[in-house]
C-alpha cells in the first residue's frame, strides 16, 4: 500500500469511530392511520417499516457497532362521517386506534334546512345498522348520518251534539308519527 504525504496526518492515522446506538424518533408511539414517513429515528438508520395488524414497526441501525432500537408506532385506521345531505357536523373524520371504540361521534349533530331530524349514524347511507360509541373499529370506514322526515301535524276539530240545543266544539293538534291518536283503536 502506498501512502501519499497528503493522506497521513502529522499525528497518526485518524482516530476510530465512536459506536452510536441507533433510538427511535418522534414517529414512534404516535398514533397514525399511514405508515410514518419522517422522524422515525433520532440517532441511526431506519430500516423498512412493517405494517401489522395493530402497529407499524421499524428498526433505528445503530452505526459503527452501536446497538439497534425497535420503535413502533399505534396503527390507526380513519373514520369517515358522511352527512348524507347534512351539515355542521365536527369533526368530519377522526383517526381511532386499531380495536379502539368510536367513543364519541361529531358534535353538534348533522342539520338540514328541510326540518328533518338526525336520527343517528349508519354504516350505509340508506338502511345500513346504526353505529354505537361501542363499535371497535378494525379498518378504514365511512359512516352515514341519516335522517327522518318532518313529522306532519294537523289540526282535528272535533263536534259533538250534547242534546238538542247545545253544541261544543273542541280542537286539539296532534302529531302523526310513533304515536297513535287517541281516535285510534
């Protein structure tokens, strides 16, 4: 081997590299519904990141024989909410853990400028099963606010004869819907 006067320092051969463990960056333990991308190491070299059923996991190389780091990160899965022709809902979509529950659906509830009413949200637009705060959320998924039609009111206007010469009037105002009307047998 051959050595030039410009390749040997004054002093020696260079010094030998310090080990640096390799350890997890700010990526890790952070709940997030798509594999991290950056801050997955502090220190070393981040290896391929695997998708699990739960987590994301990732190595952090330490260099020049440091030790290695396993980080991982809470794999989450996006929670849509559709307003099927309603609005003012928020949030419009949420990140939940895998097997975590809804816990709390969008607040204020949907509103619609034709009087109907939220009656709560469905795993499809029409029909569908209404979802509960216990759903446990497995997979990315969008859920439908549905919505009832305004309840008709009328006016009924009720007459009776008591005898010949007096007569009574009597009106009330009922609404038609769950509820039967008292004429109902």
């Amino acid at each position: 081997m051959t050595y030039s006067a410009s390749s040997v320092s004054p002093s020696g051969p260079p010094p030998a590299s310090t080990p640096t463990a390799g350890s997890c960056g700010g990526a890790a333990g952070q709940l997030t519904a798509n594999p991290p991308t950056i801050n997955l190491c502090s220190t070393g070299v981040p290896s391929a990141i695997v998708s699990g059923t739960g987590t994301y996991t990732w190595s952090c190389f330490g260099t020049d024989g440091g030790s290695n780091a396993s980080c991982s990160a809470p794999r989450g899965y996006n929670v849509n909410f559709d307003g099927n022709g309603g609005s003012g809902h928020s949030p419009t979509s949420k990140v939940v853990a895998h097997g975590a529950t809804i816990a709390t659906f969008p607040s204020p509830a949907p509103s619609r400028v034709d009087a109907y009413t939220h009656s709560g949200w469905y795993t499809q637009a029409t029909g569908g099963t209404l979802v509960t705060t216990s759903q446990v959320i497995t997979s990315d998924v969008t859920y439908f606010a549905q919505w009832l039609p305004p309840v008709p009111s009328f006016k009924v206007t009720f007459r009776s004869i008591a005898g010949s010469q007096s007569i009574y009037f009597r009106s009330e105002e009922r609404r038609v819907g769950k509820e039967c009307l008292r004429l109902c047998r």
